[in-house]
C-alpha cells in the first residue's frame, strides 16, 4: 500500500484563551452574565491579544505505515491529546494537514461518542453507524464486545448512570472489536483497573497482529516499550523526537529528571483547575535520620497554598520506578481522610509502614483534588532514593532490576 496510514505535516493548533477576572459581588456577577453574549460578540470581532493565544502544538510533522503500532509521549500540557483530537477530527488544525488513510476509531475521553441518555447496547450501535458499519456487522460482534466490556448487567441501562471505570470498559471494547483500521487510544485506560488495563493491552497486540494500525499515548513507558516499534515525543507542543520506542522513551525520561531540579511551586508542566496549588514535597525516614533504607517507613510531606480554605480535599501520591511502572499509592480518602475544610495555607503529612523497596530512585506524581475535582497535578514532583540495608541477614540483596519489592520471608521444610 503507498499511501501512508497516517500523514502529518506541519499542523498547528491555536486556542484563543479567556482572561481570569478576580472576585466580583452579587451585582457585579449579575451584570457580568447579562452581559456576557454582547462581549463575546464583540471578542470575536475585535482582534485577539497576544496573551490570549496560545498553541497547542505547533509545526508537528511526522508519518505512520499501515501496520505500525506508534506510542505518543510527553509531559502534561505536551499536546498529545490535541493531537489526538484533531487526528480524529474531533477538532480542526489552525495551520498544516493531518491525511488519515482508513476507517478510525478513537478513544480519548470517557464517555466521548457516547449519548449518556442511551443504554449500552444503544450506543454499542450508535458508535457502530459513526464509525460506518452496517447492523449485520455489529450483530456479529455484539456479543464478543459485551463479554470483554464484562458490563453484561448493565447493557440496556443509560450509561448516565455508568461509573468512568464502566464507561471507559464499554468504549474500549467498542473501539477495538468494529475492526477499524486505525485505532487511536489516549491515558483514558488509566482510569480502569490494573487487569483491565492488561486486558486492554493485549486487545491492542492482537489488533497490531492483524496488521492493523494502532496510536497509544501513555505515561507508561513499560507499556510503550512492549507494545510499540516506534515512538514520538512531544514537549510544549513541539515535536523533539521520534524513532525507535527504546530510544524516545530513554529521552522522555532523561527529560523527566531534568524538572527534578526545578522547585516544585514553579513547575510550569502542571494541571487542574488551579484552585489549590502544590508548593512541595518533602520526604523522610521515620527509622534512619537523612537515610531511606528499604525497610523504612515513611514520612511524606506535602506543602500546599489556596486563596481561600479548602473544603472536602483528598491528597494522593503515586511512587513509581524510573520506567513509570507504579509501585504503591498514598490515598489521603482511603485511610480516613483529612478534615472536610483544611487551611488555605498549610500541609498534609502521611506516615507509612516499612515500604520493603530494593534500593534505586522513586518518582512521586502528586494530585490535589477539592470537592472531586483536580486542583492541582504534577507528575514527576519530586523523588526519593532507597539505599541498600541488610534485610535478610544473609548478605543477599535483590536488585532493583530483578524485583520492586523486599518482603521478608522463612523457608522450612515440610508444611510447619
């Protein structure tokens, strides 16, 4: 086949952004609204200001072959969801071209494609027309699509009522079984759990084995590596390499340890809603002063800043390894929480059991939520390094590279 399964050249995309106002009263809040459709017709008249654009991604150019599974990775704000988008023609391109070569099927947000007024089995055909299938295809496979969702009690309920794990289960098993040709799969499957996101994996494996041409964008580099040939990186919009997954995804990670050095508060690779701010982290032993060892418990504390005091916050800290492979969670809701209004200044700290790691460096991404909502998210917000301790009174320590976890153990002969 000459054409190319996927063709990007030179594509841009620019957002027209609006400017944050500050606190306004009762009467002000009541002009503001009433006013509101006068000043966005006359924003759309008048020329944009310079602090009111912003690109996306910019001069991205870059090629898939039919067949080709290509992972897509960068930090947060990095433009691959952007991408994405505009790929699935969900959103038009400002400047360049994006040729697609085959029938896609794409998966980028939960419930997207879907009518939260219909049941399952509705949209199971509804995403079966878009895609351009006829009934007797979808017939054919309906009952293969159900039994991977594993949401057969609930097909012909309204996916309103669905919990994101639900929705995201359904979609995916929707995309990758109304055979496309293209299958373009976002972070979204990080919202399952870890079996389905292994079932989900080896989905995409098999579609790739039937020469089928898949897009995967995610933080997990193990999962990138595996899975993928090639890879492209991405950072501010701009693409800064591409090649084989083993040498992108070594950059994408040189590149993490670089924002190691940055303090915390002036990260600028950061998401959520800005309500509540992450200003540092800081990490000690419980057992061994200024020293990690792997049998120490941990004491994590988190330095945050709002306007004003924060109702119904939850704190949650993932530990991974140098490949993004998570190691545990640290879930302030799953242990009691915290009270339901915190200062709008202040910290959290969380106390651990002995963590039982092999020694090698810990990444910590750290996630503020208020009310349900993300305030504030970084990835890569610090780190802590785990030093070598005599566990088993044997001299024999496993390495980081063999195993994650120390877990101290008797053998003896027999069953006692």
């Amino acid at each position: 086949m000459n054409q190319h399964a996927i063709l990007v050249e030179n594509l841009s995309k620019q957002y027209r952004i609006g400017i944050a106002r500050g606190r306004r009263n009762g009467r002000a809040t009541f002009l503001d609204k009433a006013s509101a459709p006068f000043r966005y017709l006359a924003s759309t008249l008048r020329p944009p200001k310079a602090d009111e654009l912003v690109w996306a991604i910019q001069d991205v150019s870059f090629q898939v072959e039919h067949g080709e599974v290509v992972g897509i990775i960068g930090r947060n704000g990095a433009g691959k969801s952007t991408l994405l988008k505009i790929l699935s023609r969900i959103t038009q391109a400002t400047e360049g071209r994006a040729l697609i070569h085959g029938r896609i099927a794409s998966l980028l947000e939960v419930g997207t494609g879907f009518h939260p007024e219909l049941t399952g089995r509705e949209n199971i055909y509804l995403n079966g027309a878009v895609l351009g299938m006829r009934k007797a295809e979808i017939d054919r496979k309906f009952d293969e699509i159900v039994a991977f969702s594993e949401v057969e009690r609930f097909i012909d309920t309204p996916v309103k009522h669905y919990s994101s794990g639900m929705y995201v289960r359904l979609a995916f098993a929707v995309a990758a079984h109304l055979e496309p040709e293209i299958l373009i799969v976002d972070e979204v499957l990080a919202v399952g759990d870890a079996a389905f996101q292994k079932k989900c994996l080896g989905k995409m494996e098999e579609v790739a084995g039937k020469g089928r041409t898949v897009l995967f964008v995610s933080h997990n580099v193990t999962a990138i590596r595996s899975l993928c040939g090639r890879a492209v990186l991405l950072n501010s919009g701009k693409l800064v390499q591409q090649g084989s997954a083993q040498e992108v995804v070594g950059q994408y990670l040189r590149d993490m340890e670089v924002l190691e050095v940055i303090p915390l508060d002036q990260r600028q690779d950061r998401s959520g809603d800005g309500s509540v701010r992450l200003a540092s982290v800081r990490v000690e032993s419980l057992d061994h002063e200024n020293v990690i060892c792997s049998t120490s418990r941990l004491k994590v504390t988190v330095r945050y800043r709002s306007q004003r005091p924060v109702r119904y916050a939850k704190f949650l800290v993932g530990i991974y390894d140098h490949t993004n492979t998570g190691i545990f969670a640290l879930n302030s809701d799953a242990v009691g929480g915290l009270p339901d209004v915190l200062p709008a200044e202040g910290s959290v700290t969380c106390l651990t059991d002995p963590i039982n790691l092999t020694p090698g460096r810990c990444y910590m991404n750290i996630q503020v939520l208020k009310g349900g909502v993300v305030a504030d998210y970084v990835q890569h917000a610090g780190y802590f390094d785990v030093e070598a301790y005599e566990v088993y009174g044997s001299g024999k320590i496993p390495s980081r590279d063999w195993v994650l976890c120390v877990l101290p153990h008797k053998w003896s002969l027999g069953g006692s």
